[in-house]
C-alpha cells in the first residue's frame, strides 16, 4: 500500500508534490527493516554470491531511492534465504489480491474509493497528472488499486512467482498496462502459446490508447523528456546515458544479458517506461525476483 511519510520535498516543488524528487518513508520500508531484523536474530545465513555483483551495483547507482532504501535492498540480497523470499511473495500476493477491490472500483466509478489512509491515491476525471487514456471524446482512469500508479500494481503482480498468468492477465487488463502485458505476452509466447489472452489484452490496451497516446510516449522516449518534464525518461537505458549514470546502465545491461533466458521479457519494459527503477516497490520486488533466480534452477515466471 502507498502509505508514506515525506521527510523532504524539494523547494522548487514546495507547493506542488513531487513524488520522484520527494524523499519519503514508507511503511513497508519499515516492515522490510523488520523483517530483516527477525531474520538476523532468529536465523540468519548468509547467502552472498559474486555473480550477484551487478544486483549490488545496480542498487548502489540507482538515483532515484533513499539510502535507507538502498542498505534495505542490499540487506535483502545478504541477509534473506529463499525462504524467507518465498514469504514476501506470498504477502505482496495477499496485498495484489486486496488491491483489486479497490482497482475494479476506479475503473468502473472512474474516481478514488476512499481509502486515502490506506494510501488510496485521490483519482478524478477532472484532476491532473493522473493516469488516465482518451478514446475519442472520453477519458478513461486507469486503475491504481491502494498503489501510487496503475503500472506499479501490474509490475509486482507481472513478476510475482506465487500469481498465476490469468490473475497477472486480469490485473493488466484493469490497469491498462501496456509494457507489463506485452512482457507477460513474451514470456507465454517462449512456451509457443501464440494466441492467448495477454495478446488479446494487448491489441485491447492499444486500441484504447489510440495512435496520439502511442505517438506521445515515442516522442517523449526520443526527444529524452517525460511526461510531466520532471520524470525519468521513459526508456531506462537512454535514461541511464543521458544522465551519464554508467553504473546504472552497467547494472541494468548486465541484469539481462546474465539471465537472458528467464528475464527476456522485461525487455520492453526496460524500453519504454521507468518504473521498476524509480519505484521502491517495483525495485524491491525486481531484486527478489533476481535474487531468487540465484536460488532456482527453474524459471520461476
């Protein structure tokens, strides 16, 4: 859920939140520091590998978390077994499964449910910089569940190992994601089902954004600007050379390549959005999925 505290907004911002340049505190940091707490006390192993040296490096250069967040994601990869990991799974699943109340509902209402104390965004027709498709003459508000955006919602369920691929499908669909659906298709289509409903999903999700919304986050990936001027750019690796950050680039090249044949799918996504680096859920729930592949033989999709 997104319950935060704001420990620091930027001056240039102070009348106008700014959630990727605000330093918060999130309440599931807290419970992460917690866990890892228990885990130290009552049973810990060290599972440190040298071939995860890009996962340590990848989360030193990411600019866009706190320090606590990073010696958080750090004391995920040393400190936590895969059962442990296995346990986050099963609550952030518990916690997508609860979010879909609230997401049927602002997708099919078009406004917040009123769940602002548990980190409900407040979602409306009329307001700004919400997540929203036009069709024509009408606006469509894509669905955020208790999360700070409707593709944060679909990422964690996408890389989930405890979610099955009709959930994964349906909160896609709801959210009208389209890099997650399109990962999720790629990742089906290795097991040669061509025709499913991730691409049917997809062709919706495309139909619905229309050519000007498309034309939009290409222009926006080209011309190395965001949306809102104050975003990431939409495209990670062109993010990373734009801002001269070679670690990050390092990391994020090296993630893939290592894993080619497991992670292949979150390729678009790498391509054409921001999120799974400038979002702490996103990334945390990034670093579990790679730290369990340390873990596994088997894919884990």
């Amino acid at each position: 859920m997104n319950i935060f505290a704001i420990s620091k907004t930027p001056d240039f911002f102070i009348a106008k939140f700014n959630l990727f340049q605000s330093q918060k505190i999130y309440l599931y940091e807290l419970c992460l520091l917690y866990g890892v707490c228990i885990n130290l006390i009552l049973k810990y192993k060290n599972n440190f590998k040298i071939k995860d040296h890009y996962l340590y490096i990848l989360i030193i250069f990411n600019p866009y978390i706190t320090t606590l967040q990073k010696i958080l994601s750090l004391s995920l990869i040393i400190f936590l077994n895969k059962k442990n990991i296995d346990l986050i799974f099963k609550g952030i699943k518990h916690g997508i499964i609860f979010n879909i109340i609230p997401a049927i509902y602002q997708l099919i209402f078009q406004k917040s449910i009123g769940l602002f104390k548990l980190g409900e965004s407040s979602i409306g027709i009329n307001q700004s910089q919400i997540a929203k498709v036009k069709i024509g003459n009408f606006t469509i508000i894509r669905s955020y569940g208790l999360l700070a955006h409707p593709n944060i919602l679909a990422f964690v369920s996408l890389i989930n190992p405890k979610i099955n691929n009709k959930l994964k499908d349906f909160i896609n669909l709801i959210t009208l994601s389209g890099s997650n659906t399109l990962a999720l298709y790629l990742s089906k289509l290795k097991n040669k089902k061509y025709l499913n409903i991730s691409l049917i999903i997809l062709i919706i999700i495309l139909f619905i954004k229309g050519q000007s919304s498309l034309s939009e986050r290409f222009n926006q990936i080209i011309t190395n600007n965001s949306h809102h001027n104050f975003q990431p750019i939409h495209n990670l690796i062109l993010e990373s050379i734009y801002n001269k950050n070679w670690g990050l680039l390092y990391g994020l090249v090296i993630l893939i390549i290592k894993n080619i044949n497991r992670t292949y799918f979150l390729v678009p996504i790498l391509l054409l959005d921001h999120f799974i680096i400038s979002s702490f859920a996103c990334f945390t729930v990034l670093i579990l999925y790679y730290k369990n592949l340390t873990n596994c033989k088997h894919n884990v999709l």
